[in-house]
C-alpha cells in the first residue's frame, strides 16, 4: 500500500511546513480536505500552544495532515549566547533597534516532542536533525507516521535505519531552511533530480521531493525520477490562506509579475544555518559575513535578529525581512490553496 | 518533426562536449553510431587542426554528431595579463613549477568559428556566451543545426531569439564549466529541474537537459518536466573511449566505490569562470579567494593556472588537478561508451 493510500489522500501534494505562521490551519485544513498532505510548521511553537494549534486544525478537517518539528539538543535550544557579531549589534544600533535576546534561543524540542504523544497527529515530521530509533516507535504506538527531511542521501539512509515512514528530499532549490544536519550536504547541495536519483539507489523508503516544483510537469517530473510525492512550499506562500506579512507576500507576487528580479540565495545570515531567501539590501549589505562564514551557529543568530526581522516585519520593510523563497518564485500566484492545487492535478 | 529526428538519432541522449581532450573521435563515433549524439569539445582546439579533428570524427561515423566552441571576443581570448595573484605565484614556486604564460590565454573564436564554415559539421553547439543572427544563418546556411547552452531561463529565450534549434539548459549540478554568460545566472545557479520549468515557460524551443543525470529514470524526469533530449557529461569521463588522464579516471571511480567522498563544489579557483570539480587539496587550500571572488576573470585565470594543471597530470597528483564532475559522480562506471548508452537505454 502506498504511503498515499496509507494517508488516505488522493493527490501526491505535500503542503510544506513553514514555522513562523505561514501555515495557518485554514491553509493546512484546504490542502488536507483537498486530498494532499497540509502541514504545520510548528518548529518555533510553544509546546504548551502546539496541542491547541492541533486541536484546531481537527476541527477544521478530519483528513491527515502533519506537525513538523525542528530537531535540536536541549543544551542548543536552551543556551543564549551574548557575544553578538559585530557588524549585527551596528546595525540594529544605527537603524534604532532594540536587541532583545529571547530567555532562550530555541523552543524545548523534548516538550514539543512530547505534545506530539499527548496529543497524537497522523503524520510527525520533523528537519534540521534526526530522531532516535525509540523515538519512531513511541510516535507509531500513538498512530503517528513519521517523516524526515534530508539533504543528502546518507540522511535519507539514516531516516531509514530507524524506521521512518517517508523521506522528504529537500534540494538546493527549496525556499526556506535545507532540513539536513550532515556537514556533506551544505558543502555540496545537491539538486533535487539528482538528490532523488542517489537517494533512491540507497533506500527502498517512499521519497517526497521538495525544492522548486511550482507545476504538474515537475510533479510527474520527480515521480519519473523515483518519489512518491512532492512538497511544495513557496508555491503555497501566495495563496489567500498564507499568515506571511502582506508586504512578503506582495514581494513574492511582484517577483512573478517581473517587477522585481527572482534573485534567491542561500544563505546563512538570518539564522546561522542556510536557508534560500529572496535577495535584498540585507542579504547585500551583509554578504561578507556569509561568505566568511564566520557567524554563530543555529539558534543562536536566528535569537539575535528576531527583534530585527520583527520590526521589519512590523514596519513592512522586506529589505530587511528574511524573504523565505525557492528557486521557482516566479511562478507564484495569487489564488486559494483549493484552486492552486486544482490547477497541479489538471497539469498533472 | 522532433530535434531527435531531424538530427537522425534513435535515443535522446547527447554526449557533453568536455574540452581538453576527454572527448575524443573514438568516444563522440561511439555515441553518434549508437544513435545518440557525440560532441567535440573544441573550445581549446587550435583553428588549424579543427578541421582534421572533424575529419577524424567524419571517418568513424556518419551519423550527426556535434563540435562545441566557447564564445569569446578577440580582446578577450588574446590580450595576456601578467598579473599573477600573489597566492598562486606563491604556489608554483613552493611546487617549483614554471609559470610560462601561454602566448594568448584562449584560441580565437572567430578563427574556430570559420573552421566550422569552412568544414560544415551537422550540429555546432555553444558555450560561454552567445552569437549572433549572422552567425546562426551562416551555420544554417551551410547545413549545421545550432543549439546554444543556458544556465538561465533569460540566455534560453535569448538563444531562441536568434534562431537556434535548441538549447542545452545547465543545471547548477552540472560538472566542468558552466555554460551562460549572464551575471543573474552564477549570482543563484538554478536546480535543473526548476530551470527546464522556466525555460519551458518562456521558449518552445527543444530543450537539452543536463546537470547530474546519470540513470534512465532521471532521463524520463527531465523528459517529463519538458525536455526532449538530456546531455551527460560525468557518466561518459569513466568510458574506456573518454581522452582523460588515468589518475582523473581512477579518482572518479574511487568516488563510486566509495573511496573517497562525493564531494564537489563550483569553483572559479581554475580558470576564473564557475565550473564544478572534485574537491581536492588545491580547492580547500585556496577556498578563501575563491569565496572573497577577487580572482582574474576567465579566460586569464586559465592561462595562468595551465602549467600548474599541465604538471599536475603528467605527475598523475589529483589534488592539484582540475577533476571536473557533476553531482552525480557516485555513479559513474568503468564500462565503455555503448554499454552506457545500452544500460541507459534499457532504464528509459
């Protein structure tokens, strides 16, 4: 039986899991009753919020959908490091910023883990790391089928060995942040067709492909290649059920209208691990730093430019917003979630 | 009438064209009488032996095959800078090797492009950059097809603005030097999955597909995300007929076997322009000016890394050798041209 028919869905469409508030549980209910996958990407949610945040989203669809978490140690997450990068502490010092440094960097992954048992969801997945192999079979006694994400196929081979329902395969091309954890596969993104190709020679695990896909020929292209589904994201960011910053969501729009260039890049400025974001006066300014590679690691430069990000988002300044986007933002539109994933199964 | 068969060819693959010797007559007849399309990489190819290489290649097939130039203005290809960055300076003579500049850092186009005229081949592809209207109807006029090479939806269109048959598009996973000439294009090297989508949308032009395919399965991907034809580089370096050093062969299939890590990276370290390679000593040693991007421009930077190359495989010393692959490297084999071909065939 395929994971599909396992899920009960009806179209190979995962709506990928966006923290910060993108994936609003009308967004993840549309896509779910549509027949594909919805996801909540509730890596930066309080765990003593998660369980309502799903409560929710069961009010709105009986179908499956998914709670997406970001794997970190409780020393990581918990652990405020002070010594701000130089250039970081000018800037907020010379555009009148407040820093504010988080009580801790990172929301409790064990908490958040455990509110996924408490209160059980049909799929766990989860990124920037890999869970343990009692883990897995904690989450299957619940009734939760668990995905992970890699970057590389040794990551999607470990996602195998303990026991993973599905493995989502993210390429150089997706928007946001790449969801592997091995040092290998930020030397060397790989791209998303040969990413399924070399995970497929080593792992028998259904593939979901993520990076770039915005149309039905992508689709059927990566079910040629070897997966099962795919996720889509920034596809997703322009839909009417989005919770982006208008001024984002305009952004994105503008790119696909030609108004503005579809520049993204990787990088590692907004939150000290890489993520593809669109090209702005911060990205620019700051490029040196990215390139030296010399910032603090995840979470701790993410707990640093919050306040940053924050009154960007507050004051709608995208030059200064992390602009989260994929390789095919240019082909974004703006409709609902039910008419785009209309469109994806008439192209299929 | 498909590209496929106007150029007479029964499999749709297309065999790179890799200058600096990998593609000799024996590997491009190999390929053109299997029914696929064999190429010269002659970018390198001094003007007065081209037209015995096409002769050459003439006598072992009568099938299409194709000769690949690299786009360069006079100025460009023959004006000679002698200033050496202070590091490599440093590195031939810690390696007491001699610098012996080249007396012109490229081979002139417009001489390689009359050799075309003069001895009319049936494909003339490009790299590097584009031609012109006047050059595409001389290559028209004289029988040859045109397909030009993009790494960005913009040179597809543009290629197909001036009437060329189709366009090679490059994915950022390609090995060796990548193909287009706008600066948007190496500022975010798109996934090949997402460029042929772009591509796709902007010309209906016949798509060549490459970047990291090495198996049948990614053959029907490119085909169904809306190329018709694919072009593989890497998969041929390992055939018994490919013209490269034997240390560069053996390294690629250490890589397979799993001897040594499938890492590569885009690199300007070896000729100024992006092109992906094997990571080895001299790429770590010297990552800093590669990141810091204040290296002379191509074609300088070749000229003055070619003693230290030219040295590097007569010692058979791979870490300081120019070992161009793509992504797909692990799964390069030792087998020849038409066992590739057959077991690609058989996939599809």
């Amino acid at each position: 039986m395929s994971l599909l028919e396992q899920l009960g869905m009806s179209c190979p469409i995962v709506q990928a899991p966006m923290a910060g508030g993108a994936t609003t549980p009308e967004l993840i209910a549309a896509v779910s009753n549509f027949g594909g996958l919805g996801s909540l990407g509730a890596g930066m949610t309080p765990p003593e919020t998660l369980s309502q945040q799903i409560n929710t989203i069961k009010s709105l669809t009986s179908q499956a959908f998914a709670v997406n978490l970001m794997v970190l140690s409780e020393t990581e997450s918990s652990t405020v490091d002070t010594a701000m990068p130089q250039w970081l502490a000018q800037h907020y010092a010379d555009n009148d910023i407040e820093v504010a440094l988080p009580s801790r960097p990172a929301q409790s992954f064990a908490e958040q883990f455990q509110a996924l048992l408490d209160n059980p969801v049909p799929v766990a997945s989860f990124t920037f790391g890999i869970i343990n192999l009692e883990q897995v079979a904690a989450l299957h006694k619940v009734g939760s089928k668990v995905i992970g994400t890699a970057n590389h196929p040794l990551e999607a081979k470990a996602w195998a060995d303990i026991g993973a329902d599905a493995v989502c395969v993210q390429g150089v091309e997706a928007g946001g942040h790449r969801g592997g954890w091995l040092a290998d596969s930020d030397t060397d993104p790989l791209g998303l067709l040969t990413l399924i190709t070399q995970a497929r020679a080593v792992t028998k695990l259904p593939l979901i492909a993520a990076g770039g896909i915005m149309t039905g020929a992508a689709i059927k292209a990566a079910q040629a290649a070897g997966a099962e589904m795919v996720q889509m994201g920034t596809a997703f960011l322009t839909t009417h059920e989005a919770g982006i910053n208008r001024a984002y969501k305009d952004t994105l729009l503008k790119v696909a209208q030609g108004e503005r260039p579809a520049l993204t890049r990787l990088t590692r400025l907004f939150s000290g691990k890489p993520a593809r974001a669109l090209i702005n006066d911060y990205l620019t300014t700051y490029a040196q730093y990215d390139a030296a590679q010399t910032l603090p690691p995840y979470p701790q430069l993410n707990a640093m430019t919050r306040n940053l990000r924050a009154e960007a988002s507050q004051a709608g300044d995208v030059e200064q917003l992390s602009m989260w986007a994929g390789q095919g933002v240019s082909l974004v539109r703006s409709e609902s979630a039910a008419e785009l994933m209309e469109r994806l199964v008439r192209e299929v």
